[in-house]
C-alpha cells in the first residue's frame, strides 16, 4: 500500500507478526491426515503408524501397508502368532516388531514396507540355520526381503522358531 505522499506505508508490528505467527503454527500436511484418520506412507510406502504396544497399532500398520505388501503382512503375523504364541507385538520406528517375555528381553524379529519388497529383520539372524540371505553392518542382524509371491512360508516359520529362542535384542 501507499501512503499520500506516495511512498510505501508501513506496516504495523502487528500487520508484520501475524502472517509470520500463521505459518509457524500451520499443521504439517502428514499431522493434518493423521488427525483426520487417513495414514500417510513415508518413503517406499512404509506407512507411518504411532508407536504403540500391543496387537493393535501392529493390525493398524498392517491395513496401513499398501496392495500385495499388506497381504505378506497379515501372513507374517499369522505365521509368528501359529509359530510363536503369545509374541509380544509393538510398532516402534514404524515398523512392527515381535518379541517373547517380558518388555525387557528385547525383540527377535521386525519388519518394514521399501518401494518393492517387505524387509524382514532377524535379529539375531547370523545365529539361525540356515542363515537368510541378507547381510547387514551389524554382525549379528541378517534380512529376508519378500518380493510379490516370494514367501516361503515353511522356512520363515522355521527362522521365527529359531529367533524366538534366541536372546531379543533391547530397543
């Protein structure tokens, strides 16, 4: 705006901090769907899920995950509950994970959504027999990753069984 004798007229302090405050205090998009109920999916469609214990935010992040992957999803958790009943289950870090005991002997086994594949955390996986496929920096830990109807059923339970004997690593 300009003033009468045609410079720019300035603003009030208050003109000036209200659009400022206004944005500061804009809800980020992903808070705004989690308010509303909708999930949002982080990078390669890992759906973002608050942490929580329990069976629930584990079934949430499940019908979260998005077409094939959810179906690999619900088979995994029928698979560790059959092999492993009475796994403790929680989402942390987006990602569901599965433990036996108590909340302090620690996880066995966790699992999370990349753009083509299900990555599936064993632990303590240099321990099982045989060992899954996939190396990691970190010596103990070994990866399954499933592709669309890659999933042999037989030898995951048999790794679930081995890995829920094992010492759960503490997160």
């Amino acid at each position: 705006m300009t003033g009468m004798s045609g410079k720019p007229e300035q603003a009030t302090e208050n003109e000036v901090a209200e659009p400022v405050a206004e944005k500061r205090t804009k809800p980020r998009k992903s808070a705004l769907k989690a308010q509303l109920g909708e999930v949002v999916l982080l990078s390669g469609g890992n759906p973002q899920i608050a942490k929580g214990y329990g069976a629930a935010p584990v079934q949430a992040y499940i019908a979260a995950m998005p077409g094939w992957k959810s179906d690999v999803g619900r088979r995994l958790d029928a698979i560790i509950e059959r092999t492993v009943p009475g796994a403790r289950k929680a989402v942390k870090w987006n990602s569901p994970f599965y433990g036996v005991g108590e909340q302090d002997q620690g996880w066995f086994l966790g699992f999370h959504c990349l753009t083509t594949y299900v990555k599936v955390a064993f632990f303590r996986g240099a321990s099982l027999s045989p060992v899954p496929p996939g190396a990691s920096k970190q010596k103990e830990v070994r990866y399954l990753d499933i592709h669309e109807g890659e999933l042999d059923e037989a030898q995951f339970a048999a790794w679930v069984k081995q890995a829920s004997q094992l010492p759960g690593e503490k997160m």
